[in-house]
C-alpha cells in the first residue's frame, strides 16, 4: 500500500480528485487530498503547505503529487514529509525566490499559449472552460467543477517569493497532459528539462486530467510509487 498526498490547482478543492482519489483507493492505497485554504487573501504558500502537512496527520514519506497552481505547494509540502517520491501534474515549476505572479513571463506562457492557439485555431488558451481546460471530461462533472470554483490562491500567495532556496532531495516526475488547452505540451516539457533537468512522461488527456482519465492516471501514480519502493 502506498500513501498519496494530493494537492489541488488554482480555484480547485480537493473535490477535483475524488475520481483518482476512488481508484486509488480501490486498489488499496491511502489517499489524502484536502481542501487548502480559500477565501483569505493574506495566507501565502507556506499557509497552504501548512494545511498539507496537517492533513497528513504526522505521517511521512508517500507520494505528493501537485496540479497546476499546485505545483508551488507540492515541493514544500514534499521536502517538509521526506516523500518518497514528488509528482509534478501539468504543475507551474517554480525556481528558488520567484513569485507565482513573475512565472508567466519569466516562463514565456503567454507567447507559448499564443503559438499554440495559431496552430489549433484558438481552442488553446480559450477562455470557455468546457473548451480551453474540460473538454474531455464529461458536460455535467465540468459543470459541477466549475460551479465549485473559488477564491484561491490568494493575492498575498501570488506576490511572495516561493521559499525554498533549492528543489527538495526528493525524486520528481514531472507528468505532461497530451491535449491540455492551458499549459501547452511542448512548453511544460521544455519548462521540465530547463528548471528540473529531467524528461517528462505523457498522459493522454486535457488539464483536468483527473477528472477525465482517473483509472490511467491512478495506474502512472502507482508505478512511480512501486519504482520507488523498488529502488
């Protein structure tokens, strides 16, 4: 049995794993995916890495995996429980000091999103989110995610600088969605090898993965863990 810890994206809840979190478990694994702080415009990073960690109830080891937004707590939270392993989902990757608010230029995004739209005729960067990040989940479970949206990450999470002064000693891997609408594949590949050094692996699916390819992805989070528990 393995222990998976989830963190949610911007605008998310823990809601937006039940599908993964129901196979996991079915499979017999433990699974955490609690809902990080919303609604409070002065918490920051280490607030919500807080609330992981408190979720986890003193446990340690087990396998983070952050989404999107995610991605900034996932590390901290990933460095402060010794995880066995760190999984990066279609995640913002951070570099030591740098705002949440300065990684979209910093990254390139913008000009990523728009050489990607030219090339899909506008369904990359839409701002329909049925087209732009669910459009293969089915109509009434993106409905239900969008309507369960909320005011998260906070304006103070935005403008303080991620806190840690270097990448956790944790193996990652980084996870690459074929059809998502939002990070462009080849730009979160590129953005793997530059600031992690690393080649990412490929899920078949748009941005909300999780909710639309659950059984797939639950089978890739478990082959990290037992590669891990191999080594």
């Amino acid at each position: 049995m393995a222990l998976f810890i989830l963190v949610h994206g911007a605008g998310d809840t823990g809601w937006s794993w039940h599908r993964l979190a129901a196979v996991l478990r079915e499979r017999g694994h433990e699974v955490i995916a609690p809902d990080l702080p919303g609604d409070d415009e002065s918490l920051t990073l280490t607030d919500y890495a807080d609330a992981v960690v408190a979720a986890a109830d003193a446990r340690r080891g087990g396998v983070v995996v952050g989404h999107s937004f995610g991605g900034f707590t996932a590390p901290i939270v990933a460095e402060r429980l010794a995880a066995d392993v760190l999984v990066m989902l279609a995640a913002m990757i951070p570099d030591p000091g740098e705002r949440p608010d300065e990684w979209w230029s910093n990254t390139g995004f913008e000009d990523a999103v728009a050489a990607q739209a030219a090339r899909d005729g506008g369904l990359t960067g839409n701002d329909d989110p049925h087209i732009g990040f669910y459009h293969d989940v089915p109509r009434a479970l993106a409905d239900e995610a969008i309507g369960r949206e909320r005011a998260h990450p906070s304006v103070a999470s935005m403008a303080v600088p991620w806190p840690l002064t270097a990448w956790p000693s944790v193996p990652t891997r980084f996870v690459v969605c074929a059809e998502d609408r939002f990070f462009p594949p080849a730009f979160l590949r590129d953005l793997a090898r530059k600031r992690l050094g690393i080649v990412a692996d490929e899920i078949e699916g748009s941005h909300c993965v999780a909710l639309s390819r659950p059984e797939e992805l639950a089978s890739m989070l478990i082959a990290y863990a037992q590669e891990q528990q191999a080594s």
